[in-house]
C-alpha cells in the first residue's frame, strides 16, 4: 500500500471515529472508567469537539481521495513527473 492510499484510509478512519453521532456510543463502551465519566458529564462537549473534527476529517478524505484519483489518472495517459527532492541541490555562491 503506498503512501498516499494509506492517506485516504487514515482520514476516512478518523472521520468514522469521530462522527457524532458515535458519541453516546462512546461514553456507554468507557462506562465504569474515569474517562467514561468524565464524558457523561461532559457529553454536549465532548460531542461538539467531534462535531468540529468530523467535517475536517471528511474534507481530507475528499481531498486525499482526489489527489489520488488525479494521480492515477496522470499517470495513465504518461502525465506524471515526480522529483525526488533529495537530488536537488542549490549552488548559490
């Protein structure tokens, strides 16, 4: 898996894991522990701090997805240079 697929399937994991609507079902699986406490008390919180994250989350998936895509895509049709910043040297004197 290269580094730019393993992108796409890290943003759309993190947006699954930081949808709202899987806040209840967060603070039920940490019941009994100190954290699972502290996020029923603290659950409207809790569930706006995920409601900010999650359109972030889903905005990377979207972007990685395309830049993906628009790679492959490149690449089909012969379009794609890629540089390999280590060899670039600056000889300014």
């Amino acid at each position: 898996m290269k580094n730019k697929e393993f992108g796409v399937y890290l943003h759309a994991m993190l947006a699954a894991l930081t949808c709202p609507c899987h806040a209840i079902f967060y603070v039920y699986l940490l019941s009994g522990t100190t954290l699972g406490a502290f996020l029923f008390e603290h659950e409207i919180i809790f569930m706006s701090v995920l409601g900010f994250a999650f359109p972030f989350f889903i905005f990377m998936v979207l972007k990685s997805n395309q830049q993906f895509k628009t790679k492959k895509r490149m690449e089909k049709i012969g379009q794609v240079c890629e540089i390999s910043c280590k060899t670039c040297t600056s000889k300014n004197t």
